[in-house]
C-alpha cells in the first residue's frame, strides 16, 4: 500500500492537484486490488452504489497508474523471451506468456522496429523545355474572334 500511496502523491504532484480523501482512498484500493472489482473499491472508498462518475473524473489517473503497472512489468516481459529461448524443457503455456510478453513491451514502446526499404530506380535524365518565343497578338475589335495562323 506505501508503494500505491507513493504512486497516487506523485500523480498529484505532476497534474497539481489534490485528490479529495476519497478520491486518494478510491485510487489506492483500486491499485492494492490489482484494478480488480472497482464497483467494490468505490463503495470501500465510501462512494454510493452507482458513483461511476467518480472513475470517469479520474480517468487520467486511473490510465496513468495502468501504465505504471505495466511499466513495473517490463523486466519480466522481457525476462520472458530470454528465458524461453533459453530453456532446454518445454515451458507450459510458452506461446501465451509470450503473447503476453509481447503485449506490455509494444504497449510500453518497446517495440520492434519496422523498416521499409524504399528502393527507386531512375531511368533518364532531366529533360529542359526552352523557353517558348512570345507571341504576337493582333489587334482585334472585341468581342470578335480572329484566327491566327502561324506558317
């Protein structure tokens, strides 16, 4: 709980805030109880029944302390990898530890790195138009049309 609390006093600081008490209370339940059951953690926190208002007016919050988690979770998603790729027995469930390994490292930033080889071939070369020889214009009478003929 000291880590949560933690946690919740760093999130005030950076949004220069301050939670209500039940605000604070409500963040550092839903955390102690891994984001499990917020319908409960809102009614321990002392709002009523049907207070999901309370959750939307600290969406941020709630998002920013979801990120923590999965950041506190890096290591061992990447420990992960290392250690399928090391292991001389079969893991069990290996392919969805390693989905899941997957899953916090993109959502983190840890991603791999796609590169697209862009590859253009030039065939010719520059071509230059000279410039074209002004024309001369007749005096016309307007709204005629007279016709120009260049021989």
């Amino acid at each position: 709980m000291a880590l949560a609390k933690g946690v919740i006093t760093k999130q005030e600081k950076a949004r220069g805030r301050d939670y209500t008490p039940k605000q604070r209370k409500f963040l550092t339940l839903l955390i102690k109880n891994d984001f499990k059951d917020p319908k409960k953690c809102l009614l321990e926190a002392g709002y009523s029944n049907d207070s999901w208002n309370a959750i939307y007016a600290l969406k941020d919050d709630i998002k920013e302390l979801a990120e923590a988690i999965l950041i506190s979770n890096t290591p061992n998603a990447a420990a992960i990898f290392g250690e399928v790729l090391t292991s001389d027995t079969p893991i069990p469930q290996a392919t969805a530890k390693i989905a899941a390994a997957k899953e916090i490292l993109d959502r983190v930033g840890l991603t791999k790195e796609d590169r697209v080889k862009l590859q253009h071939e030039h065939s010719g070369g520059i071509f230059l138009i000279p410039s074209k020889a002004p024309l001369e214009l007749e005096d016309a009478i307007p709204g005629e049309f007279t016709e120009v003929h260049s021989d």
